[in-house]
C-alpha cells in the first residue's frame, strides 16, 4: 500500500490551521536570526548591498569587486551558520511534533531538548552525504569540460552533459530516500537516519511528488510574500536602502534604518514560518501514513 501524496502534502495548511498560534511561535524563533542578520551583522549587510550596487552598475566587473562580495557574504556566513543550523533543527523538529505529537503544541510545539539535538544531528549528516555525493559528480563535470575544451574532443562535453543529469539524480534520489529521516528520528526519539532508506521503498515516486506539490505551494507563499515586502520596503526604504550606509558600524547602521530592519524582518519571519509549515509538514504526514499502515 501508498499513502495519498496529495493528502500530505496539504498537513502544513492543517496544522496551522489546527494551532494557528504555531505561526507567531516559529516566527518568533525566524525572528531571531533575521534581527542577527539584519541587525547585529548591519554593517556587513550595508557593505553587501553597496557590493551588489556596484557590480550591478559596472559592465565589467573586476576580480576584486567579485572578492569583495564574496568576503563580504563570507563575513555573515561564518557566523550566522550555527545559528541558521540551529533554529532550523528546532522549526524541523516542531514541525514533526505538530503531525506526530499534536497534544504536545505548547509554545507551538517549540522545545529545547534531546529531540532538537537528534535532529540537528541528522541534518548535518543528511547535508553532508547529499553535498559530498553531488560534490564528487560536478567535480568530474569540471573535469570532463576542462579536458573537453583542451582538447576539442566532443565526447567529453557529452560526457559532462551525462555526468550532470546523473549528478541531479542523484540528488534529488538520495533527497527523497533520506527525506523520512527527520520524523523518523523525531517519532522513535532517536537517531534513524537510515531507516528513511527502509521507509521509502516503494515509495519514492509519490514521496516525490508530494514534495514537488510542496515546493509549488512554497513558491505561491512566497509570492504573497514578494506582494507584502514590496509595500513595506515603499514604506520603510527596504533592506535594499542599507547601501548607503556602507562603511558604518553597526551601532550607526541601526540607529538609521532600524525601522526597514525590523519591518523586513518581522514579514520575514512570518512567512519562513508559513513555509515551514509547508514545507517540513507533509514529510512527517507521510511517515505517518506508511508507519500506521
């Protein structure tokens, strides 16, 4: 037996709508790290705009204007990361606890324990094994290219071209086999990360469907959301106004656009938290359904 992709992929809308407070709770949690981004890391954000500005406006950009944007993003990256990580494990594992333990929805199934811990675990691991499988695949791309145009022989580039459409199979196979994995973990409250293997045979066209439905619907949320920043960007002048202040602290970057930040962080934080919903939901519906089969 199946599970009905097109049921699961719709518990984000139920869940929300069964607890409609877990949107302002997991928004709270995205709030956070849009204010550290926005905020604490102003000043970086005030260079990366002023970077962007100038390669958007050059014809032809020079290796340093490219370095330049680079290190700038690479300035936020480096400690922003842990937090992202973080606060995604903890949305992940609400997320899962909404479907699989709904009687548990205080504080809109937000915890901080073992269950967030587990996850982050497992995501890290899920990363690793999709980056360093698809990492390997492009690199021999890189390589076949490289040797194609040296040497002009046509079969490398079509060599490149198979080891690209192998390279996104891979991915998006390995993506679906260890998609269960987070509320497989969540539901045993321990570490499954190759149980998902299991759970997922016989399964894996519907899985897929389901998350493509998911992702179309994320992309509808997000659109909404384009709408909504759109006027309150007209309002408050937008992160995009942040340019200006390149070459400040960030004491003085929040003294002066204090109010586009949180605007646009709070809209942020409201609709990562829809997405969320839509997006991490119907893996845990799934499990479900296959479990209880």
């Amino acid at each position: 037996m199946s599970f009905s992709a097109t049921e699961a992929a719709f518990e984000g809308f139920r869940v929300v709508r069964r607890h409609p407070m877990t949107v302002l709770f997991w928004g709270l949690a995205y709030l956070v790290l849009f204010l550290c981004m926005f905020g604490l890391g102003g000043g970086q954000w005030a260079a990366i705009m002023a970077s962007a500005e100038a390669l958007e406006q050059s014809s032809n950009p020079s290796p340093e204007d490219l370095m330049a944007l680079g290190q700038a993003y690479g300035g936020l990256f480096v400690w922003l990361a842990p937090l992202g990580l973080a606060i995604g494990a903890v949305i992940s594992t609400a997320a899962a606890r909404s479907v699989l333990r709904p009687e548990e929805k205080a504080w809109g199934y937000v915890r901080l324990g073992m269950d967030e811990v587990r996850v982050l675990a497992v995501t890290l691991v899920v990363a690793l094994m999709v980056g360093l499988s698809s990492g390997l695949l492009f690199g021999g791309v890189g390589v076949a290219v490289g040797i194609g145009a040296a040497s002009g022989q046509a079969v490398m580039f079509l060599l490149a071209l198979i080891l690209t459409l192998a390279a996104i199979a891979l991915i998006v196979w390995l993506s679906v086999k260890l998609s269960l994995a987070v509320p497989i973990t969540v539901d045993r409250r321990k570490i499954s990360l190759f149980e998902s293997f299991a759970a997922t045979k016989g399964h894996f066209w519907p899985l897929l469907g389901m998350a493509l439905l998911a992702i179309v619907m994320s992309f509808v949320v997000s659109i909404l959301g384009t709408i909504i920043s759109a006027g309150t960007d007209l309002a408050t002048g937008g992160l995009d106004g942040l340019s200006r202040f390149a070459g400040l602290g960030m004491v003085d970057v929040l003294v002066r656009a204090w109010p586009a930040i949180l605007v646009s962080s709070l809209v942020n934080a409201i609709l990562s938290a829809l997405q969320a919903a839509v997006l991490y939901a119907p893996f845990s519906a799934a499990w479900q359904a296959l479990r209880d089969q």
